[in-house]
C-alpha cells in the first residue's frame, strides 16, 4: 500500500570452520523501498581457515530518501581468508544524508579485502591482526559532498594497503606497525 514501509533488508551469516563461502546480494529498488528512507545490512561472521565472504549492495536503480544507509560488516578469523565488499548508491539519493559503511576486522595470517564504494558519504574501516595480510579500499564519491572516509589499520609484518578516492574532501588514514610495509594512497579531486 501507499505510504507503507518495507523495512530494512537484513542479511546475517555465521559460519565455523574450514572453507566456508558466504554471498550476500541486497538490491533496493525504487518499488521495494518507494521512496522512503530503508537501510541494507549485511553481517558475516567466519571463524577458521580458508573462509571467503562476497557482499554485494546496490542501490544504484533507486531513487532513496535522505537518511538511507548501506553497512556491511565482515569479522573474520583464522588464516587466508578473504573478504570482498561492493557497495552502489543511486546518484539521485546523493544528497549528503545517505551513508554507506564497510567495516572488515580479520585476524591471524594471510588474509585479504577488498572494498569498493561508489555514492557519498562512504566510509571503510579494515582492521587486520597478522602477517602478509592485503588491504584494497577504492571510492568513488559522487555529487556535491562526497565526504569519503578510508582507515585501515594493519599490525604485523609484510602488510600491503592500497586505498584510492576520487571526489572532493576525502580523508585516508593508515596506520601499519611491524617491518615491511607497504602503502599506497592515490586521491584526485579538491581539498583532499
């Protein structure tokens, strides 16, 4: 009915043990959500070795209502995992009141991200605890006030960052203790 509200779509996985495989898809829609403000929510927690989660939300085909929030959060421990995390916000929703949130914490050795963000308001938080772990962050800040966020924090040794953001008014922060790091930050836009 007109006027009437869907409510939030909300995934939630747990998974213990040796490789374990997690796909998450969420899609809003101009139908599904009808213009009001809804929230995608994704959380994957793996505990064990060899464990990889894919989520994917989208809201690219969906004119959204300020206040709209896409949160994945990734918790995932035990070593070679992998976590990749794909987030899309309709450029008519870009109004600067629409948040989109990765929040990847993966302990012990050898374990990967991948963040991608398109939309504003995008915000990364990729913690790991261990050696040889990667870190891949790229946002793409649409609109007036892209406002994107990136901090990643990596403790152990042979870590590798990578965090790249077009727009305007982007921060990145990254902070890596032991030997052998690496970082690279690219950013292109104004007031970086």
């Amino acid at each position: 009915p007109s006027g009437g509200f869907a409510g939030d779509l909300t995934a939630t996985v747990s998974q213990t043990g040796d490789d374990n495989t997690s796909g998450v898809s969420q899609t809003a829609t101009a139908d599904s959500f009808a213009g009001n403000a809804r929230d995608l929510r994704a959380e994957v927690d793996q505990s064990g070795i060899g464990n990889s989660s894919d989520v994917t939300q989208d809201a690219s085909d969906a004119f959204l209502a300020s206040g709209f929030n896409a949160v994945a959060t990734v918790n995932q421990s035990g070593n070679d995992n992998s976590s990749d995390i794909s987030q899309t916000l309709s450029p008519g929703a870009l109004d600067g009141l629409n948040d989109l949130v990765s929040d990847v914490i993966q302990s012990v050795d050898g374990n990967d991200s991948s963040v991608t963000q398109t939309g504003e308001d995008a915000t990364t938080l990729v913690e790991q605890s261990g050696n040889n772990n990667g870190s891949i962050v790229a946002q793409n800040g649409d609109g007036e006030n892209p406002n994107n966020l990136v901090d990643i924090f990596q403790d152990g040794d042979d870590n590798t960052s990578f965090a790249g953001q077009t727009g305007t008014a982007n921060t990145t922060t990254v902070n890596q203790l032991g030997n052998g790091n690496f970082s690279d930050v690219g950013q292109s836009g104004e007031d970086n």
